[in-house]
C-alpha cells in the first residue's frame, strides 16, 4: 500500500513541536525539561505507530534514541536520522509569537521550524509513511534527538555509546 504524502499533516506536526520552548543552556540545571517531555507526549499522540513499533530509550535526562531493527538480510549498514530539539532563547524582533507556530503567508514561524524541529517532524512522519506503506526494512535504523546541541551536544556521547 502506497503512502500518499500530505504536506498539511506535515505543516500541522511542525507547527505543534514549535510550540514548545525547549531551549538549552550550557548548565542542565537552568533547562526546562518539562518543556521537553511535554514535546515527547506530543510526538508519542502524533506519531503512534512509530511509538508502537519501533524501541524507544531516553538518554540522559531527555534525549531520545529510536530503534528499528529491520531484517537484517542485506547486510547493508545502518540508516541513522539525526536532529536536536532543543533551540536557542528566541532574541528580540519577532512579530509573531515565536512558540505559536503560526502559519503567515504559507509559512511556519516560530523557534526550532529550519533549525531542527523540521528534521525531527520529517524523520518521524517518513518513519510513519514506510510503517504505513509495509515496506520491510532489511537494514536497521536510528533515530536520535538530541538536546542540547546549542550549546555543544555534550548529550551526543550517550548516543555514540548505544551503537
């Protein structure tokens, strides 16, 4: 069964994760990581399927590492998504509300939508479109979501240990 791509779906998923301020800071102990977990309700109730088949860890305090273990028949190597969530304080200037996600003149605005809560919607949505189409993957894959590489992916150690 074919996935037929619907950029709407898509456009609403990004706008969604937008609003949610995960923004890092170089002392963990300064991060809101309810800002985070409440980002991983969300991914959990718009990706379900991907929640229900593929194996998820949490590294650290609020990293995440997908697995899909595949067939394994290839041999071919594995496939690795990579994105972060979190995002840099928001600044001065905005003329919309930069966690509101709106959508102006058929765009998206607000923190995190090119830098890289976009990868991170467009590695699940994918993930979601293979399940729906039953494609059997014959390699493993990846996922990670990182979360502080703003401010120098201190996290992705934990990511390189899990293989």
């Amino acid at each position: 069964m074919a996935h037929k791509f619907d950029p709407e779906v898509c456009a609403k998923h990004l706008s969604g994760v937008v609003q949610f301020p995960t923004v890092s800071d170089h002392d963990e102990a300064n991060m809101d990581f309810e800002t985070f977990f409440g980002m991983h309700r969300y991914l959990e109730e718009t990706y379900p399927l991907v929640h229900k088949h593929l194996k998820k860890e949490v590294i650290g305090t609020a990293g995440l590492l997908y697995h899909w273990q595949g067939t394994g028949e290839s041999g071919k190597l594995p496939l690795m998504f990579m994105a972060h969530q979190d995002v840099v304080p928001e600044g001065d200037g905005w003329t919309v509300d930069p966690y509101g996600g709106e959508v102006v003149n058929g765009r998206i605005y607000g923190r995190g939508t090119m830098d890289d809560k976009g990868p991170t919607v467009a590695a699940l949505y994918a993930l979601k479109a293979i399940k729906d189409s039953g494609v059997k993957l014959d390699r493993r894959i990846r996922v990670i979501f990182g979360l502080n590489e703003e401010t120098g992916s201190a996290d992705m150690k934990h990511y390189a240990a899990q293989g």
